[in-house]
C-alpha cells in the first residue's frame, strides 16, 4: 500500500481547504503537517491550532512531523487538535522511548524521525513500539530541497530491519520526492511518501498528486498491498490510521 502524504507547507495557505481538497482528489491518501519550531530547525511554521483548523475540513489522517525542541510539552495539544499520527526527532529526544510512549497513551500513532546525519542503528530498542520511521531525505527545515540518496539505504535498512524482527512499522521518506526520485524511494522499500512541492502548484496539483502516485505505484513490488507472512501488529498501536468520524 503507498500512501501519498502530501505536505500543506508547499500550498497557498489562503486557499488551504481547496489546496486539501485537489490533493486529495488526486489520489493523496493522508496529510502531513510539517511543524517547525525556529529552533530545532532554522524555520518557523504551525502549531495545534492549524491541526484543528484541518481536522473538520478533510476525512484523511493527519500526519503531524514535529521539528521542535521538547515534543513533549506539546504533544496533548496535537492530540487534542486532532492529530491521528505525531512523529518526533530521534536527535530531540533523549527519552525517545517515553516520547514514543506518551504519544501512544494519547492513542495516537507514533512515529520516530531520523535526519540524514542520523544513522538507522539508533532506532533499534524502539522499533517494536512505533507505528512509523520517517527517514528524512533532506535536512528538515525548508521544502524544495534536492533529495539526498544516502536516505535509500537507510530504507533499505529499515525493511531488512522490519522483516528479521518480524515487525510491521510503515517506512515514510521525507524530502526531495517528485517524479524523478519517487521510483527509487519505493523500490527501497518506502510506503508513505511525503511530498510537498512535486505537488503542489496553481491550477495542477490534482494532476501532480496523480501522476506522482502513478509512479510511485509503477515501481512498487507487485505484491504491494497484501500484507506480507512475517507482518504482525505491534502491541500499542493499531495498523492503520482511520480516518476521523465527523
Ligand atoms: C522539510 C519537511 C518536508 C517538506 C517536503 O523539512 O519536513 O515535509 O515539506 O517538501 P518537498 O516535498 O518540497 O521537499
Ligand atoms: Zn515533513
């Protein structure tokens, strides 16, 4: 299964509903929030109150990847606002477990964020516990930036990883995605696939989503989207988000 998240940070902020809307009518599958802190990275951007504003206006998950110093201190709010999955950064978190933990006990999806400097091997302990790995394909902080392809072994890593523990953790890929790299994410193993500016444009973004997953799911294995023998749910999450009730 590909999941297209695709990122508001690259639409017209005016025009957020509608930007949603086109998205998804191309096929985008969940909502990924990129929530900067100026801190943690050199950029500023939204916080619980634009989760909320999203939740009524789009059935989809929302996606919220924080790049913020002290995740902690906010995570109620992003659950309270409506967050179906939160995403903290490994380099933040000195007390990942209990992050990770703290995001669950909010029954919240919890997903753990590795930049390109950070290797794979630093998420081993608390790969049973999360329902996601975001490996980041670019150094967070701006969209529009050229993707990285050291983050294809790490994927590559994450799904060997997955299959010898005999886990079932999504692997997201974050950065640089658009219709020349796309392919490359998903033959290394990549299911959730943010993309912000390959998507996003005035009057195209419905046809850019499209097209976009069109390519994505031309490089997928054929056998994706059954389940695979060694998949087993993880304890404290469920499998899949679901989409809020109104
Ligand atoms: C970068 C963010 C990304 C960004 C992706 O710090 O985490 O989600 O929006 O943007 P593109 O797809 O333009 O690289
Ligand atoms: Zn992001």
């Amino acid at each position: 299964m590909i999941d297209l998240c695709f990122s508001i940070l690259a639409s017209d902020f005016a025009h957020l509903a509608d930007e949603v809307a086109a998205a998804t009518r191309g096929g985008g599958t969940i909502v990924h929030v990129d929530v900067m802190d100026g801190h943690f990275v050199p950029n500023i951007t939204f916080g619980p109150p634009m989760v909320k504003a999203l939740r009524p206006i789009t059935k989809l998950p929302l996606d919220c990847h924080l790049m913020i110093e002290n995740p902690d201190d906010f995570i109620p709010a992003f659950a309270q606002a409506g967050a179906d999955m939160i995403s903290v950064q490994q380099e933040v978190c000195p007390h990942l477990h209990r992050t990770l933990q703290h995001i669950a006990s909010l029954d919240v999806l919890p997903g753990v964020v590795i930049n390109p400097a950070t290797p794979v091997e630093t998420l081993i302990e608390v790969l049973p516990m999360v329902h996601h790995v975001l490996v980041m394909s670019v150094n967070p902080g701006f969209g529009g930036q050229q993707f990285l392809p050291l983050a294809l072994d790490k994927i590559v890593l994450l799904a060997e990883l997955r299959a010898a523990l005999g886990l079932n953790f999504r692997i997201e890929v974050d950065g640089g995605v658009d219709n020349d790299t796309v392919a490359s994410v998903v033959r290394a193993g990549a299911e959730m696939l943010v993309a912000g500016s390959a998507v996003f444009a005035p009057g195209r973004t419905e046809q850019n989503a499209r097209e976009l997953l069109r390519l994505a799911r031309a490089a997928a294995p054929k056998a994706a989207g059954k389940p695979s023998p060694q998949s087993r749910k993880p304890p404290s999450s469920r499998s899949r988000p679901k989409p809020r009730k109104k």
